[in-house]
C-alpha cells in the first residue's frame, strides 16, 4: 500500500482520522497513533481547547475544551474551575457530561445544583429526570421534596396532589403567585 499524496512511496500506517494511508513524510503526528498532516492542518476534527493563565491550584480559573486528544484519540475532558466542553469537570460546570458543583449538562451530576436532561445531586435538581434533595422534573425522585409529572418524594407536587410542606417551601422561596395548579 502506498501513500494517498505519494503515491509511488510505501506507507507506514492508516491516519486515525481520515483513514488515508501515509508516508512517513505525510505523518504530521506520531504518537501513539498515526494522524497525517492534512487532518492535522485541519484542527476542526481534532477539537479547540483554551486555557487561562490564570488558576487555584493546578486547575486553571477557565478551561474550554472540544473534540479529540490527538495522541490517544479519545474525547477531551475540561477540568478547571469554570470547565466548558464535551466532558467537564469543575466547580461550574457546562458540558454534555458535566461533574462539578453547579453542573448544566445532558447528564449533569451536581453536588449543590443541577440541571440537565438527567440531572442528579446533593442539592437541587432540575431535568428530565431528576434526583436530588429537592428535584424538578418530568421524573422527580427527591430525598425531600420532589415536584413533576411522576414525583416520589416524603413530600411532593404531582399532576394530582399538594403536600403542605412542598407548599410551604414555594411560597417562601417563589411567591404566592408561582404555585402550581394542585397547590392553589
């Protein structure tokens, strides 16, 4: 097999991108995987990544990353206070896969909030399913209070049902005018 630019020289190996076979002078990495120059030149298909100068710790204030690790070829993770990316993992979080102490994700895991498609936590929840102390959503299974359209909690707000207490912590924190139609 030969190179897809030379093509009269022999190849050294398939680029994990674009799968092209390629010669050692069209090799633009070489650890532990092939990735050839063009792919290489082309920094959309290996991701963006930022990171602040400024940090606490090792971690730094801002990290922004997407797409690939070229040299393993697998997704980037962002970790840093304010991490924002496909993975992240942070204090605050933005990210489909999203860890941290306020987290917003597709699947956002958070220790003081979370909100997402499937949001689970410590704190509040809010998401398609969600699961916390006090959790919001279409499946709410809260340790305290739960308020959704399936809702299993000691206290909750269903389609069909308004324990006090759930009452009680809407008005204080909401208003009079922001309770839900079984509360009124």
């Amino acid at each position: 097999m030969n190179c897809f630019v030379h093509d009269r020289t022999p190849a050294v190996g398939m680029c994990v991108s674009c799968q092209k076979a390629t010669c050692r002078e069209c090799v633009g990495r070489d650890t532990p995987r092939l990735v050839c120059r063009a792919c290489i030149a082309q920094r959309s298909v290996l991701g963006f990544e930022y990171r602040s100068t400024a940090a606490i710790g090792e971690w730094p204030l801002v990290h922004i990353c997407a797409g690939v690790d070229p040299a393993t070829m697998r997704p980037r993770v962002a970790k840093g206070v304010i991490a924002i990316g496909n993975i992240a993992v942070g204090a605050v979080t933005l990210a489909g896969i999203s860890l941290g102490l306020v987290s917003v994700g597709g699947l956002s895991v958070g220790l003081i909030v979370a909100l997402g498609g499937a949001a689970l936590g410590l704190g509040l929840s809010i998401g398609g399913l969600a699961v916390g102390s006090i959790a919001a959503g279409g499946v709410a299974v809260g340790f305290v209070y739960a308020i959704g359209g399936l809702a299993v909690a000691p206290a909750i707000v269903d389609g069909a049902r308004c324990d006090s207490a759930v009452r009680d912590l809407i008005l204080r924190w909401l208003g009079p005018d922001r309770l839900p139609p079984p509360c009124l």
